[in-house]
C-alpha cells in the first residue's frame, strides 16, 4: 500500500512541476500603439468611443520556449467578454494584443484585458481602462 502511494506522489508531482512555469509578467499597460521594437509609444487609462482600437502591451520575462500568453478582452460594464488572443512565445519579450473596432462605437464603461500564461486558471495580471466621452 505504501508503494502505491509513493508512485501516486511521484506521479502526482511530476504533473504538478510540468504545468509550473517560470514566466512572469513583468508589466502590462494600455496604449495608443507600439513602436517598432513592440514598446507602448504611451499610456492611456481611458479611451474614447470612436477609438479605431485598444491596444494592450505585456513584457513577459523567463519565459521558455513555446510559452502561451492569453489576453482576453472584458467589457465589464456589461459583463461580457468580446474576445481572446492566444500568442505563442519563442522566448522572453515584449507582446502586444489589439482589440479593432468595428462599425459602432464602443459602449462606454469599464473594460479590462485579463493576461494569463500558459492556461492558468487565474490571470497573471488585469490592466484596466475605460470608456468614456
């Protein structure tokens, strides 16, 4: 009985060391744009309706090869989610995630992009903005 639960225990912790990773989130913001090296040319806490886009910049560090970043979108006012970006990383650096607007404004409210790596079940980081005239 004792060797079944020593295996149980190995097996156990192998499975939980291969779903730990070492990628973190060093900061995220939103901005207007990157620049051409993916930095945010600025920082914004509110946008307008009219805004073409929103744009979400991460710097992920320690992170190994095929790690995945997921943003997803949140209109928080509504409670609604309106989409979800799934990036693979080759290795540690700066990412970016565009929500575009499409023909109507966007509602006004609170939104937040939730970051999560490697399909955690909690975000590793919330940027926050909002909408609003």
């Amino acid at each position: 009985m004792n060797e079944k639960r020593a295996v149980g225990f190995v097996l156990g912790l192998i499975l939980f060391l291969g779903s730990c990773t070492t990628a973190r989130i060093s900061s995220a913001e939103m901005t207007t744009g990157v620049d051409e090296k993916g930095r945010p040319i600025d920082e914004v806490l509110t946008y307008k309706p009219d805004a073409q886009k929103f744009v979400c910049v991460a710097d992920i560090r320690n992170a190994p090869s095929d790690t995945k970043i997921t943003f997803v979108w949140v209109y928080k006012t509504g409670n609604v989610e309106i989409d979800k970006v799934e990036v693979i990383l080759p290795e540690s650096k700066s990412i970016n995630a565009t929500l575009t607007r499409g023909d109507n404004p966007w509602p006004l409210g609170e939104y937040v992009v939730r970051i999560y790596i490697d399909q955690k079940k909690e975000p590793a980081d919330l940027v926050a903005f909002r909408v609003k005239d």
